[in-house]
C-alpha cells in the first residue's frame, strides 16, 4: 500500500507539473534565460567602452593629451564633447552618456606654475558595474595626469628621468590572485548571482505548489492520495521538481565551467552534489516557511522576501566583515549562503574536501529541519481555510 501511495501522489505530482505551463517557464526557460544573460552580458571579464562625455575648458595641448589618454582606456568611451558643465549635466541626465570629465580653463597654465588646478568628474551611479568602470577610468588618468605634470616641472629644474621615475613610483607591486588569476568579474560576479537568482526561482515554485493547494481547497485530496502521509504527500509533490530543478541546475553549472571557463580547481562531482543539495535545500526551507506560515499569500511572500534580501546578506554585494553581526549571523540561514562557501573553497581554491565538510552537513540539515515542523502543515492541510 504504500508504494501505491508513493506512486499515485508522484504521478498526481507530475500532471500538475504539465497541466500549468507556468512551472515549465519558471523552473526551466527562466532559469537558463537568466544564465546566459548574466554571464553574456560581462563575457569579456568587464563592463567595458562605457559611454562619457567630456568638457574641455582649457583647449591647451595638456588637455587634449588627457583627452586623448582617457580615450584610450578599455573602460571608457568618450562619445560626446560638450562647451561647459550644464550641457554634459543634461546629457547625463537623459542617459546620453553616463558621466563626463571636467578639465577646467588654464589648467596647463595653473599646473606649471604650481597653483593646483582642479579636475573633476562627474559619475552616474545608478548603474552600478559601468559607473565602476567609468570611475576606475576617470580615477586612473586623473593619477596619470598629476604624474605627468609633476614629471614636467622637475625637468625644468634639471633633474634627471631616473631620479624623477625613483621618486614618483618609489616601489613596484606585483599583484597575485590565486581565486581568480585574470581579475575577471564575470568569474566573482556570476559564480555568486547565478546561484541566487536560481534559488530564488526554487523557493517562488515551492511556495506556490504548496500554496496551491491550500488556496483552491485540494488539501485534503492532496493528503488523501498519499494515504492521508504528510510525507509521502511531500515526497511526491517535491520530487519532480527536484529531479527538473537538479537537471537544469548541471546544465546551468555546465554552461558556467565548461562554456565559459569557471575555474573549476576541484572534482567536478563535489560541484554537482552541491548543486543537488542547493536544489532540496532550498526546496525545504520553503517548505519550512509554510509549516511556519502555512497560508497562500503570506507565504509566498515570505519565500520571496528572504530569497531577494539573500543577495544582500549572505555576502554577495556587501563582504560579511563589513556587516552588522545580527546581519552576518541572518545571512547563514538561507541555503544559498552554504553553496557559496562550498564554491569558494572548492570551484576557487581548489582545498579538500574535508574542509568544506560542515557546509554540505549545514545543506543536509536543511532537508530535515522541516520533517519536525510538517505536521502543523498537515493540520492545516486536513482544516484547510483560506484567508485572502
């Protein structure tokens, strides 16, 4: 009887999988869209050729030097001269351009003879990558600039180059990168998103098929047709999507390591059992949420709510030393937070697996934190009252 059960609630399961379109473009056409996107959108290893502007003031051969240097950075791309601040402003304002260089009048004239002269630059940082980029740029050539300036009037008083290069750059730096050898930002960037916006589509078809069916009143015939189990009814709902989830989620993992070059510096299977564990893990704490929560609304909204704010505190966008402790402690207690310490240290860093032991255990207990609370989902699965 009960593998009439286990059968009858995976195939009640699967047929609602088919019967509503949406589930396919959510867990599958999503998912990869999202992907491909992401990593497409910063191939190269960076946002580059931003589009900026610049306003001469000046006219002087300095100025059109610096125009000229800035210009040929990979970051920026200088598409619009303007004749003064408010014009480049406006062009700022429409999305002409995304910032703009601002050499001021007699800057040539006011270096040489030692009056400090101010160059500004101006940076939209509503978009956060190209403002990067752009800063980065704008920052580098204003460095070049006071170099070059300070170069030009030690001349003059008759020193040599050697002594002027020994006291410019007093010392060389040699950066090395063990993670990620080539400073790519799609490497650090996409190997963190990726993974979160895919839980975030596993927690929303969770939700919602547990949601379902408290909302349309089939509770009870939901837990009729695994033999009134709460856990066989589980088990025969979630493993479908389990089994869809996990196939997209190695194909997403193969796009990333394979078509483009992810380092991948340990087995690939410690890579795809952390995925699977990402899948049920993730899985579970939304059914968590609805043992917690067990309405439609509500907990849906819990799901999602806690999936977006996962990008902040789990120590994608901001690092965790830079957090509040409440915020740091908050942020290990969604999966995905797990799945990005099991990529550090074995996609990156490449150490034993040994090491990384206590977060496939912490991915683990997620699958059965729920068990204990599910039998107040049950309850309000056998009284099923919907509250809009």
């Amino acid at each position: 009887m009960i593998g009439k059960y286990i059968w009858n609630s995976f195939k009640r399961g699967c047929i609602q999988l088919v019967r509503r379109p949406m589930y396919f473009l959510l867990m599958v056409i999503l998912p990869i869209l999202c992907c491909w996107f992401l990593m497409d959108l910063i191939k190269d290893g960076s946002v580059q050729r931003v589009p900026v502007g610049i306003v001469d003031l000046d006219n002087s051969s300095l100025s059109r030097q610096i125009s000229r240097n800035l210009n040929g950075f990979q970051q920026v791309n200088i598409r619009h001269r303007y004749n003064n601040f408010a014009e480049a402003r406006d062009a700022v304002q429409r999305g002409e351009v995304l910032g703009f260089f601002l050499i001021p009048e007699s800057l040539e004239e006011d270096a040489l003879g030692g009056r400090q002269p101010v160059v500004s630059y101006y940076v939209n940082y509503a978009y956060y990558a190209p403002a990067s980029m752009q800063y980065k740029g704008f920052k580098t050539i204003s460095l070049l600039v006071n170099g070059g300036i300070v170069q030009a009037a030690l001349r003059t008083v008759g020193l040599r180059n050697e002594t002027i290069e020994s006291a410019l750059v007093p010392y060389q730096t040699h950066i090395h990168m063990p993670g990620n050898p080539f400073i790519n930002y799609n490497y650090y960037l996409n190997g963190t998103f990726v993974p979160c916006f895919f839980s975030l589509f596993i927690l929303l078809v969770t939700a919602f098929s547990l949601g379902i069916e408290l909302k349309s009143g089939l509770s009870r015939q939901w837990l009729r047709t695994a033999g009134d189990s709460m856990f066989l009814a589980l088990v025969g709902k979630l493993v479908p999507q389990t089994v869809l989830f996990t196939a997209v989620g190695w194909f997403i993992q193969w796009i990333m390591y394979r078509c483009y070059d992810f380092p991948l510096n340990c087995n690939p299977w410690n890579m795809l059992v952390a995925m699977f564990l990402l899948v049920v893990a993730n899985q579970s704490f939304a059914l968590l949420m609805y043992c917690f929560v067990p309405n439609f609304r509500y907990g849906t909204m819990l799901c999602t709510l806690l999936g977006m704010l996962s990008f902040s505190f789990t120590g994608f966008s901001l690092p965790q030393e830079s957090m509040y402790p409440w915020v740091e402690a908050l942020g290990f207690s969604v999966p995905v937070k797990y799945y990005f310490l099991i990529m550090v240290d074995q996609a990156l860093n490449g150490i034993d697996l040994y090491y990384s032991r206590y977060y496939y255990a912490a991915l683990i207990g997620f699958t059965i934190l729920p068990m204990l609370m599910s039998w107040h989902l049950k309850k309000e699965c056998m009284n099923p009252v919907y509250v809009p």
